[in-house]
C-alpha cells in the first residue's frame, strides 16, 4: 500500500472506531469500549506516523484522488487528501493526543448511564477523525465540512457533564461565537466558488494565479471571510472569548484536546489557505498579509499573558495562556517564510505535549481536592509530590527553558520575526510561564502568606464581576467516579509524564529539526502545490537553513525563564490577592460571559481584520 493509500485510512480509522462504539458499546462492558477506543485512536497515529516516515522526502506531496476522480488538465471535481510532511505531522500530533486523552480518562468519569459506556471515547474517536479529516484535505468546501464536525464534537465534549448549568452555558458559549465563525467562512467559500468555479485549494490558487495584478474586493472579502471562521477555532484576539470560559467547564480530557491541538489548527488552516489559495499573484499581497497577521499576533499574545497573569482558577490560567501562546505563534506566521513557519511547527509540536500535561497536573488537583482554586489549594498539593514535579517542569518548559521544544520554537520564532519579537516573546514566556510557577508554588510547596479563609466573599455588584466569582475554581465537583480521590491512579501520572518527555525531545532531536525545516519549505511553496496536486509533477523548493539552537536562542531563552520564576517568587511573597486589581477591572469586564458582548467583539474582529488587509 503506497503512503497516498494510506490517507483516507487515517481518517476513516477513527471514524469506523466511533461507529463501532456507538453500535456496540450498548453491549460493551465499559472497560472493553475504553480499550477499544484507545486501539483506534493508536491506529490512526501509527498509520500518520508510518505514512510521513515512509514519505520519499520532507518536500514530496502523496495525493489521493477518492474515487478515482483524478483531474485532467488541471481540471477536476474529485475530492483530493494531501499528505505533506506538516499535514501528516498534525494528524499524528492530532492522533497521539487523542490516545493521551483517552488513556488519562481510563475509567475516569462517574459510571455512565447504562448501555453508553461507549459514549465518551466514541466522541473523541469523531473529534480525532475531523482533525485528521482537516489536516490532510485539499479541499475547501471539505475543510470546512471536516473543521464543523470537529467543532460540532466539541461542543458535545464541553458540555459532557450535562447535569451542570455551568458546563451547558459554557457549551452554548462555545457553540454560538464558533458557529458565526463557521458561517462566515462558509460564505467566504462561497464567494471564492463565485469567482473561480472551484472548490479545491490547487484549482482556486491556480485560477486566482490566471489573473494577477492584485485582489480586488470580492477576492479580499473572501479572504477576510475564510480567515475569521479559522481565527475564531484559533482563539485569536478578538475572536477569544469562548475559549477560557469553555475551558472553565470541559472535562479535563477535554481541556488537553482543545488546547493541545484544536486552537492550533486554526492557525494550520490559515496558513493553509493563505499559502496555497492567497500567496499567488491574483491572492492578498503579502505586506497586507504580514501587517494583519503580525497585529493580531501582538495583540492575542499581549492580552494573553495579561489576563493569564490575573486568574486564580487554574483552568482559566491554562486557557489564558494558550491564548498567549496562540498569538506568538501568529507572530511566527506573520513572517510569511519558511524559517518563520518551521519555527511554529516545532513551538506546536512542544505546546501541545507541555499543555495537555499541565492541565493533566490540574485534573489530578480537582478529582483529589474538589477545587481548582489557586488560593483555596493553599499548601494541599504537598502530598501530591509527583505531581507538583510534573507541574513544575511545565512551567518552565512554558517559558522556554531549553532544551525544550517550546524554547526552540521560540528562538527560531524570534531570529525569523527580528529583535521586537524577541523582547514580545521574552516578556510573554515569563508571564504565562510565571503564572503557572506561581501556582504551583502555593499550591504544591506551600509557599507565601496562608490566604484567609474566613468568610465568605462578599457577592460582587455588577454582573460581570458576579460572573468571575463564579469561575474562581472553588469547591468544584470531582469528574472521577467515586468522588474525590484518595489514590491517584497510575495512568493520571504516566500520561503528563509521557507528555513532558515528548516536549523534551522535540527539542533535542536534530532529525526532527532538518524534517521540519523542508517540510516547511515545501508548505511555502505555493506554485508547487498546485503543480503536485493537479499536475502531479513534483518540484524542489529552494531550501532554507533549517531550525537549530544558537547561543542568542539558549541566552533568551534562560532569560525568559529567570523572569518567570522571579515573577513567581515576588508574587507569592506577597499576601494573595482575592479581588483583581484595580487597572486590571476593565479588561476583566471585557470577558463578560454574556454572549451578547461576545458577537459585538466578534462583528469588531472581522472589521479589524478587513481594515488590516485593505
């Protein structure tokens, strides 16, 4: 079987796996349906990483026509997956954590209804499938379609625990603002197959190509309209709203996934599109492209690390300073290069095993203590000495101590973007990296001055502030069967483990590196996909230096990391906080909860992102 064969399979994997749960898991004892689970989501890894080790080379392109539908020409109607090395990377990155995820949750949740044992890992199967689905198509129009059911998933997997209020609201919260986003690229593709007839990323770049001199409206408008609905999966500022309070209420298996991948391919979908559709002669010039993206960057990550810094539910922080992260990685794409985007990749790569294993560490805090409050965890994580090791070290890792992936990515992020990014990308490390050490200092070695218990918080005035109260993180309802619990099981401390260790090689393996770097030459080079896809005629970008340490990288990076645990350090000397400061008051506000507020942010960011491009 060639690697093009082998394509569809890493879809249909999961696919079958959920359909066979669904179908059988009314009969399944719950620990059968749950090894099941985790033998198709390991199937669908292992076929990814088997098809991009046995890709010819970083820049080959395997294409697989379903049906047979092959184009002539140039032209065709047919449905296309495309297996280049980034693509096929996210699906395994997508499919690995999947089977974290599902392993973390073995026998995790209180006993289901009878006849769903199967429902849990069956939805993870159809999540694991979508992203699959999006990152290896080459379609548009079944982008969109893969990107929506990985999305519609999502809502079901937030709102989990449907028993409580709060995981209902923050379903509906997530479900509204990204089904506007859904709309607006929907139209967006809409607008594209007006223009060109086309609903493949090749067949459009290629028609847009056949008409250079610059994009006139409709082609901007399609443009601004495509990338918002991938924006807001990305949880870039201001399309950020859902993500917090949807993390807030997810399962903590959840968490790892939303976190770990999902925001990250909204980002791998607006590169996608930009390179392969917009990059040409008739697409979006790349000073307007490099000016949008690079605002929108500096703004999420700024903000990020800002309201990171202020939470006390440590969800919220987790969530916070993915959005922060979210905007570097922005940064790292606004650079429109190869050495930019390898950056990125590798950053991702490492995030996404350093997140998930950090909101692993919370999940074990909730199920033992029934609390995700920084403050009301006090000194409690003490015995849980693994775990506050486990913690620790991804906080340092998340504000870039080398040899750790994420302070690769980040140097090569910094060296690509030039000398601002550098002190950008300094400064939100030790922010987001500081919070967390912060936490865990007070929570798992007990340090800083005993927060008051005494009682009760006065009820705050205003709706906003009354909303903020009620995601603090107190007295929280275990998600284990059983209630809290009194052993930790062995797989909650394997997986974060297994997740570090993944963040530390990235880092440290130089065939990783020289991969990475070709294969985003190849991503870059807008002309040869066009030609490999519909013409089958592969072609050899120019290579670029691929993503290596210097010793400028090493230095900021233990920069960044000195500044975090200096941050950490003066913040629990200092007697905690239970209100926000003053300064800090309007942006809290801004991150109401009320939905109505979230889609005039959202009517806001496509009119930012329209006056950046024009």
């Amino acid at each position: 079987m060639s690697v093009a064969q082998t394509l569809p399979l890493i879809v249909a994997t999961p696919l079958f796996g959920a359909a066979v749960l669904v179908g059988a898991g009314r009969r399944l004892p719950r620990y059968a349906a749950e090894t099941l689970g985790c033998l198709f989501a390991a199937g669908a890894a292992t076929l990814a990483l088997c098809a991009s080790a046995a890709t010819p080379s970083s820049t080959a392109r395997p294409v697989e026509w379903l049906g047979g539908w092959r184009p002539h020409g140039g032209a065709s109607v047919g449905i296309v997956l495309v297996g280049d090395r980034i693509g096929l990377g996210l699906a395994a990155l997508v499919s690995l954590l999947a089977l974290a995820a599902l392993a973390y949750a073995w026998r995790y949740f209180a006993e289901p209804p009878r006849r769903h044992a199967g429902s849990f890992p069956a939805l993870v199967l159809l999540f694991q499938a979508g992203m699959c689905g999006f990152s290896l198509t080459g379609d548009l129009f079944n982008a969109f379609v893969f990107f929506e059911l990985m999305g519609v998933v999502a809502y079901a997997l937030t709102g989990y625990r449907v028993e409580e209020a709060r995981a209902v609201q923050g379903a509906l919260v997530f479900a509204l603002v990204n089904s506007l986003g859904a709309y607006t690229t929907l139209l967006g593709i809409g607008l594209l197959y007006a223009r060109t007839g086309e609903l493949g990323l090749a067949q459009i770049g290629g028609a847009l190509d056949a008409h250079p001199g610059g994009p006139d409206a409709l082609v901007i408008a399609s443009f601004v309209l495509v990338v918002t609905g991938l924006l807001v999966k990305a949880a870039v500022v201001p399309f950020h709203f859902w993500l917090a309070d949807a993390h807030a209420v997810a399962p903590t298996p959840v968490c790892m996934l939303l976190s770990g991948v999902m925001v990250e391919l909204g980002l791998y979908g607006t590169a996608r599109v930009y390179w392969t559709v917009f990059a040409g002669p008739g697409g979006i010039p790349a000073p307007a492209a490099h000016r949008a993206l690079l605002a929108l960057g500096v703004l999420t990550a700024v903000l990020g690390a800002v309201m990171c810094w202020q939470q006390r539910h440590l969800k919220r922080l987790l969530a916070y300073s993915t959005i922060a992260h979210t905007g570097m990685f922005l940064v790292g794409l606004a650079v429109l290069t190869p050495e930019g985007l390898g950056g990125v990749a590798l950053y991702v790569l490492a995030h996404a095993g350093v997140k998930a294993a950090l909101f692993a560490c919370v999940g074990i805090l909730l199920d033992r203590f029934g609390s995700v409050d920084e403050l009301q965890l006090h000194g409690k994580g003490q015995e849980l000495p693994w775990a506050g090791v486990l913690f620790g070290v991804g906080g340092l890792a998340l504000a870039g101590l080398p040899p750790f992936g994420t302070a690769l990515g980040k140097a090569v992020i910094e060296e690509a973007a030039g000398g601002w990014a550098t002190a950008l990308c300094v400064l939100v490390s030790a922010a987001t990296g500081g919070a967390v050490l912060r936490a865990g200092a007070r929570v798992f070695l007990g340090l800083g001055p005993v927060p008051e218990s005494a009682a009760p918080e006065s009820r705050p005035a205003d709706d906003a502030a009354a909303a903020a109260e009620e995601t603090t993180g107190k007295e929280e309802e275990p998600e284990t069967r059983g209630g809290r619990l009194s052993r930790i099981p062995d797989s909650m401390l394997v997986v974060p483990t297994a997740l570090l260790a993944g963040a530390l090689a990235v880092g440290l393996v130089p065939a990783l590196h020289t991969g990475i770097g070709r294969a985003a030459d190849a991503f870059t080079d807008h002309a040869g996909y066009v030609t490999a896809v519909l013409y089958g005629r592969a072609a050899e970008p120019a290579p670029t230096p691929p993503p290596h340490w210097t010793l400028a990288g090493v230095l900021w990076g233990l920069l960044a990391t000195a500044l975090a645990a200096a941050l950490a350090l003066l913040a629990v000397r200092r007697p905690a906080r239970r209100e926000p400061t003053r300064w800090a008051t309007p942006l809290r506000r801004l991150h109401s909860g009320h939905v109505g507020d979230y889609v005039a942010w959202f009517l806001a960011g496509i009119t930012l992102l329209a006056a950046l491009i024009v």
